[in-house]
C-alpha cells in the first residue's frame, strides 16, 4: 500500500540572515521618499494647474522645462563635469596604490565590507576638511586638511561612513544639497525648483540619513568614541558656530578623553566648557552625538551585533557562537 510521506522544506521558513538593511534609523527610506512624493506633487499640480489654462500654457510649459533643467544639472551634469576636470587636470592626485597606498587599501577594505567595488577617489591639496562623495559616476574627493585634521583610525571611519551613504543611496541628495549650500544667492534663486527638494529633504529626511550612516558604521566599527571624535573635529574645522568657539582637534582628543568626567585642571575645565557649549548650541550635532553613544550602550546594539555575526559566520560556513 502506497505511502505519502510530506518533508517540509525547513528552509522555506527560517528566518533570512540579518543585513545591515535591518538596523537603519527607523522611517529614513519612507521619510526620504514622503519628500521626494511631496516635491512631484508640487511640481506636478503647479505645471498642470498653468497648462490647463490657455492663457498659462506657455509658462506652465517654461516651468516644466526649468525644473527638468535644473534636475539634470545638479543630479547627472554636476558630477560629470567636476569628475571630468579631475581626471584632465589633478590626475596626479588620483589615489592609488602607489600614490597614497594607506588611503587606497582603506577605500578598497570599506568597499569590501560593504560587498562594493571601492569609488574611484580624489586627495585635493586644497580646502577645507572634508570627505565628499557624488553620484554619477561614483566618487570621493579627499582633502589633505582632512588627512591632517584627525587620526587615522578617525579618517578611517570617515571614509567607511562616506562609502555608506553610497551604499544606503543618500549620495545624489547629499550631493545636491551641498552644491545649493555652497552656491551664490542669486543660483539658488534661479534652481527653486531644486531647492523646494532639498526643503522638503531637510524637514523630513536628512537628520535620518545622518543618523542611519552613523549607526551602520557603529555597526562595523563597534567603537562609538572614534566616530564621535572623528565628527566632531570635523564641524569643528567646518562649522561656522563652533569655529567662533576656537575648538581645536587636540581640544576633541582631550574632551573625548575626560569621558564625560569632570576635571580639575584649569585648562581641561577651559576645554570642556567651550566645547560642551558649541555642542549644546548646535542641537544637530548634540542630537547626532547623544543618539550614537545611546545606540552604543543599549541592548539593541548587542542584538544587532550578534546577529550580523551569526549572519557572516553562516556565509562563511563557520559554527554560530553567542553573544557574551
């Protein structure tokens, strides 16, 4: 007598490995795309509401074409042109393995761990501290103030968070915002319809995005205090409010240093006011700063840690060991 026998198939409902997909700041994507939802929206009832009007076709027709214009610029000319004058005109700052060899091997380690080639990148001899990536084609730009300005464990972390936001799809939006905050008032007059975007980026989804690249750093770098450090010297050399200030990197180590312990020295006291009060008044960076160390110390980053470990050690082929 025949008999049926039913194997259920154990992989169809275990529970698929942990990403780093799992543990970005929570809303970040919707609130991304609530934006981008509410700037469509904008444009398109504005363009619309002009074109159906016989009397407005024709100005419905400019805006229309001024807001593809200024969208084609700032997300796809603007990259291609600033990559095209790198490659004609600093080739020689390329970084590669045998020019800057250190900084080559940490681009390419980053792209590893985050299963990405490593962006093609740039050490510029001028301005001001600063890592910046755009979109297309993929790149960074590194300043040699920057290299100057932090540690190298610190700089390594700035790189890894940069290659994130590549990985998290921020670069395009990051890029567009910052070229509207460097441009003159009379650009950003003329690219409304770029900056009514980056309105809506800044009231829903840009501190969301910060936050998300630094947990999933924290995530890989397990070390809270060297991003915290690394952000921090960085608005110091940047940030108009903190530059008022006179914050200094060895004034970040020495800050960093006191771990939140109060001091008895006159000049360690100096720097824990001054520094403490430049944070305080920058509730940007003061939010940033006290969500990544709670994220730290919390349980959720334990969990998160032992399950992107389980996650590897099962790619790997390796026994799972829990969390201590």
């Amino acid at each position: 007598m025949p008999v049926n026998v039913t194997i259920q198939d154990r992989d169809k409902d275990a529970v698929p490995p942990a990403t780093l997909d799992d543990f970005e700041q929570t809303g970040e994507r919707r609130e991304g795309q609530k934006a981008f939802a509410l700037w469509m929206l904008f444009i398109f009832v504005l363009v619309a509401g002009l074109y159906a009007n016989p009397t407005t076709r024709v100005m419905g027709i400019l805006i229309f074409s001024w807001w593809l214009g200024c969208c084609i610029w700032y997300f796809y000319l603007l990259p291609r042109e600033l990559i095209k004058t790198l490659r004609l005109e600093q080739s020689a700052y390329l970084i590669s393995g045998t020019h800057q060899p250190r900084l080559r091997e940490t681009l390419a380690k980053s792209g590893r761990v985050l299963g990405m080639a490593a962006p093609e990148s740039y050490l510029l001899p001028a301005g001001e501290p600063q890592i910046r990536a755009y979109f297309p084609p993929a790149f960074l730009t590194i300043t040699q103030s920057a290299l100057e300005l932090v540690e190298p464990a610190e700089l390594d972390c700035l790189i890894l968070r940069q290659i994130m936001h590549f990985r998290q799809k921020h670069v395009a939006r990051l890029m567009m915002m910052q070229a509207l905050r460097e441009a003159p008032l009379w650009q950003r007059l003329l690219s409304w319809p770029v900056v009514l975007y980056a309105f809506f980026l800044r009231m829903w989804w840009i501190d969301l995005a910060q936050m998300s690249a630094d947990r999933l750093t924290l995530l890989l770098v397990k070390n809270h205090k060297v991003i915290s450090s690394a952000l921090l010297k960085q608005y110091a050399a940047t940030d108009v409010t903190m530059s008022e200030y006179k914050i200094t990197s060895a004034d970040v180590d020495s800050y960093m240093a006191q771990n939140g312990l109060i001091s008895f020295e006159g000049q360690a006291i100096s720097t824990q006011y001054r520094l403490g009060q430049a944070i305080r008044e920058n509730p940007y960076l003061d939010e940033r700063l006290h969500a990544l160390s709670n994220y730290a110390e919390s349980e959720e980053f334990k969990i998160a840690l032992q399950k992107l470990a389980d996650a590897r050690a099962k790619k790997n082929g390796a026994p799972v060991t829990a969390a201590k």
